[in-house]
C-alpha cells in the first residue's frame, strides 16, 4: 500500500477562500450591502464564520477581495476585461485598443454575475464614506491608472496631442459608460462603446 499523504492544508485553504468571495458576491447581489453579514456568508460558503475572521477584519474587507478577485478571474478568462492586470493593449493603433476594452468593460457590466454586487458595493460607496473611498483606491483607481499608462504612451509616440492630461482624458471614456450602465437610460452595447472612442479620439488625437 502507498503511504498515507496528508491533504494539502494551501489548497483547501484556497479552495475556502474562493468559495467565501463568491459567496460575499452572491449575497451582496441578492440582498445588498447592508443585509449582507459575515454569519450569511459563512453559511453561503459553508464554512465558520471565525474563518472569515481570521483572514479579513472586516466584511468591506471581504467584498474588496472577492471585486479583485473577480477582476483577476476575468482578466484570466480573456486577457482584457477592464483593463486587467496585465494592462490595456499597445498595438500600435490607439483606436482599437481602446475600443477592445471598452468593448470588455461593457460585457463586465452587463454580465449578471457582476452587475449586482458593482450596483450594490457603488450605491453604499455613495453613503459610506469609507467604503467608497476603498472602492476607489483598491479597485477603480489601479483600473484607471492603466488607461494613464497606455494614454501617455500614445503621446510619446506623437499620436495623442502633448497637451492632454491622460487622467482627465480618460474620463471621456469612463464617465459616459458608467452614466448610461448607472442610469439604465439606454442599452450599454459595444457599438455605444466604440462611438464613444471615436468621439473621444477626436479632441484627443495629433491632427494631420
């Protein structure tokens, strides 16, 4: 008989972890932020709610991770969604790049399974002070901050005029998805996205 091998403490611990953010998500997209408790997504997950406690201070904490993660899984998934960590795409044509993420940015917002915890987590961000501020600094902002990067590269290559600043440039692109995907008003499509690169590019492009 092979020896007895021990059950691999990192893996089940992972496998726990994972299970914990998807449940945060879950709830907080059923029920909201405020009816969301750390004892409902222990029971969601199946695990003691002292486990949560042992590795996130608090349930902000949990929501914050589990947002990461979903950003990572889906930056896994196609190498753009929002930007991922591995960045916005230089290939040379500003146009399309941009409109390959902008393109990925609507299908996360309209993907069920991100949209109501995003609405959730964005409106108590409104009326929780320090929530929305851990919204932005862990998630928004390193998201914006790779539009910066690929923005000030265009400039260096001479295609993007030298007097744009790139952090308020990239709010030509941002705001107008997230006004129409806040507001429901109209749908949020690929094509919206892609004119609102052209638009944008217009004041933000060298002229020939």
């Amino acid at each position: 008989m092979s020896p007895h091998k021990a059950p691999d403490s990192s893996r089940r611990s992972d496998r726990s972890r994972r299970a914990i953010c998807d449940a945060a998500l879950s709830l907080v997209g059923e029920v909201g932020y405020a009816r969301t408790t750390i004892e409902g997504i222990a029971a969601r997950a199946g695990v003691g709610k002292q486990t949560i406690y042992r590795w996130w201070p608090s349930k902000a904490a949990v929501l914050m991770e589990a947002f990461v993660d979903l950003g990572t899984r889906a930056a896994e998934a196609d190498g753009t969604a929002g930007g991922g960590e591995q960045g916005i795409p230089d290939t040379g044509d500003l146009a399309a790049d941009l409109r390959l993420v902008l393109r990925a940015t609507v299908d996360e917002l309209n993907d069920p399974a991100i949209e109501g915890p995003t609405r959730a987590l964005t409106a108590e961000g409104v009326s929780d002070p320090a929530l929305g501020a851990q919204f932005v600094e862990n998630l928004l902002e390193p998201q914006l901050q790779l539009y910066v990067t690929r923005l000030r590269a265009a400039q260096e290559a001479g295609q993007v005029r030298a007097d744009i600043d790139p952090r308020i440039a990239l709010e030509l692109l941002i705001a107008p998805l997230t006004h129409r995907w806040l507001l429901r008003t109209l749908p949020l499509t690929h094509e919206y996205a892609d004119q609102v690169v052209d638009l944008t590019l217009r004041g933000l492009l060298v002229q020939p």
